[in-house]
C-alpha cells in the first residue's frame, strides 16, 4: 500500500493518468462510431435493396419474373449481380420491348440512382461480379497499350474487328463498336459475357491485363484521322471497295454517254 501510495504522489502519475483516460476515450469513440456507421450502412443499404426492387417490379417483372427468377423470353437474374445490371440498364439496352431483337445500345431510361438501387436489388438475391470501382478501373497507371493491344487482337478481333469498330455475327447477330463506351461497361461485359459474348474471368484475364485491353481500346478511339474519313478504321478493305465503286460507276457512266453520242 505504501509503495501504490507513492506512485499515486509520483509527478508522473497524473501525466500517465491522463494520456490513459484519453487513450481509453478515443478508442470506445472510434469503437462507437464503427458500430453507428455500419448501422447505419445497413439501414441505407435495406432503404436502396426496397427502391429497388419497386423498380424491378414496375419495369422488369412482366419479363423477368415476380422474383426474378425469368420467363418464357427472358433469363433468371439470380446470381447474375449488380456488374450485369449495370451493364444492360446504364447503356439503355434494358429494359425493351422486343426481346427477339439483339438489345442495342441507346439513352438509357433510369438515371444513376435507379440504376444502382435495381442493381442492389438484384446483387442481393444471390452473389455475382460486382461493379467496379474507380480505384478498380485506374486504367492509365495500371494499364499497357502494347499488352491490351495484344490481347484485343488475341481475344476479342474476331468480333469486335481489330480497329474494334464491331462487326457482323452469325443468325443476324452482330458484335457493337467499343469507341464510346465508357471503361466500366467495358470491365463489366469482359466478366459478364451479355448476349453473345463470352465471359472473361480473372482465371483467363486478369483485372490488369482488362485494364490494358481498355487502355487499347480508349487509345484507339482518341488515335486522329489523318486521312480524312475513317470508314470504319478497317485499312484497304473499304477504301478498295469505295474507288472500285467510284471508278465502275464512272467507267459506266462514260460508257452509256459514248454510246448516246454514237447514234
């Protein structure tokens, strides 16, 4: 007790007293706060998951189903995630009102805070590929134009066409141009393969090299036109076939004006 009595009167005591209590303060502050904050998060994300599942109901039920669990003309959106809906809603594929038609890309009709509540809405059903992030789809620090180059040859030419302008696919189908579309929707059909194209899981692309295919793909669409008009950026093939046309239609021209001099 005598030795606890002189600690107490040490002119250290009250210094060390203090930084403990303050220690002690701080730390159930941030413990508090933690808690409130991911109370909070859960109320917000229950607020958005009810938002939008009115939005499903009101625009995507007749199709998809009560439950989203799909229909004679559209598929179960079960496991699916939010990344898919992203993709189809923001870019104006979905909704529409003939699914007999390849979906195209148009003004979409929900706005952003529409889109991320149907995509909560559906994310919570069952787990999928999530949207990506900014910090995710960093492009320019993570990215390399010769790899993604390689890789878009590699992996997506045959559809997309080397200059990725699109082109045609069997059964009336076709592959879209990728100039203009923005890297999250790019990032998001390499991993949920919409319509016909294949998925691209991280197994058989990583997140960096999608990362370089985008860097390709933006470095490409801001590359100028130095030779005028870019028909479809497909080299000779176009160019060929447009002087050829030019140049039959002026020899025919030439010929029937000949040939109404000679009577």
């Amino acid at each position: 007790m005598k030795r606890l009595s002189r600690l107490r009167r040490h002119r250290a005591a009250g210094p060390i007293l203090l930084i403990f209590a303050l220690f002690t303060i701080g730390t159930t502050f941030q413990v508090a706060s933690a808690v409130n904050n991911e109370s909070t998060s859960i109320a917000d994300r229950a607020v958005t998951i009810e938002e939008g599942k009115q939005i499903f109901l009101k625009g995507c039920s007749s199709c998809h189903g009560l439950n989203a669990e799909g229909g004679q003309i559209a598929p179960s959106l079960i496991g699916v995630g939010a990344a898919s809906v992203d993709f189809q809603v923001a870019t104006g594929r979905m909704p529409m009102a003939d699914m007999s038609v390849q979906a195209m890309r148009k003004d979409p009709v929900y706005n952003a805070e529409q889109v991320h509540a149907l995509a909560t809405y559906v994310a919570s059903l069952a787990p999928g590929p999530q949207v990506p992030g900014e910090e995710l789809l960093n492009y320019e620090r993570d990215g390399s134009v010769a790899e993604g180059g390689e890789l878009f040859r590699t992996n997506c030419a045959m559809c997309h066409n080397f200059a990725a302008q699109g082109g045609a696919l069997t059964q009336g189908k076709y592959a879209p141009t990728l100039m203009g579309v923005e890297p999250r929707h790019i990032y998001e059909a390499m991993v949920t393969g919409p319509q016909s194209m294949p998925v691209f899981s991280d197994k058989t692309i990583t997140p960096e090299e999608k990362l370089s295919i985008i860097k390709w793909i933006k470095a490409a669409e801001a590359e100028p036109q130095l030779g005028g008009a870019a028909l479809g950026r497909v080299g000779p093939v176009t160019e060929g076939l447009l002087v050829w046309t030019l140049g039959i239609g002026l020899l025919i021209g030439v010929a029937v004006w000949l040939a109404m001099k000679a009577r």
